[in-house]
C-alpha cells in the first residue's frame, strides 16, 4: 500500500503537477494577449480612436471652411464701405421678399437642399 502511494506521488509530481503549471501560465498568457488585443486600451481600440480622430479632422477642416466663407462675406459688409449687392442680397432673404426682376424656382420638399 505504501509503495502505491508512493508511486502516486511520484506520478502526480512527474505529470500532472507540470501539466498543471504550463496549463495555468497558459490560461495567463492568453489572458493578457486577448485584453492586449481587445481591451479598453487594446490595438483594436487604438485604431478606432485614429478612425475617430481622423472624422474629427474632416469635420474641424470643413468648418474651417466654412468659417473662412462667412468672415469673407462679412468682410464685404463691415467697414466703411459695404457692397450693394450682398447687402440686396441678405436683407431680402432675411426678409422674405423678391425683386420684380427676379426669377423665383418653387421646388418641392423632398428636392430642397
């Protein structure tokens, strides 16, 4: 009976106690890697993030634009002198009211910008 246990314990040390420490620092490894890969500041995180910033870029410049077009039209109407035409423009806009020498296009809801 002694020597059963002994050989037992021999086994177990010999095999399964290995088995165990390589499947345990397995399950570790494969731990970090999948949070390295997948996690809250993984790879595939940062590449949403440059996907993200890269938006954002496309955003910030449209709106460079569209700033410099309004500071250009305003720069027509500020100062000493304003021009005619854009100040025609924007008070009948505003206003809601056609020269009689204007050609008015109706378009219908689903076509209008």
């Amino acid at each position: 009976m002694l020597a059963v246990m002994h050989r037992l314990r021999v086994f177990l040390r010999a095999l399964i106690l290995p088995l165990a420490l390589y499947t345990a620092a397995g399950v570790t490894a494969a731990y970090f890697i999948w949070h390295g890969v997948n996690g809250q500041r993984g790879l595939k995180t940062g590449e949403e993030y440059e996907q993200k910033l890269e938006q954002l870029r496309l955003e910030r410049n449209l709106l460079k634009l569209q700033r410099m077009h309004w500071e250009s039209r305003l720069a027509l109407i500020k100062g000493n002198a304003v021009d005619a035409d854009i100040l025609d423009e924007e008070a009948r806009k505003r206003l809601g009211r056609v020269h009689k020498n204007d050609v008015v296009i109706f378009l219908q809801a689903s076509q209008a910008p």
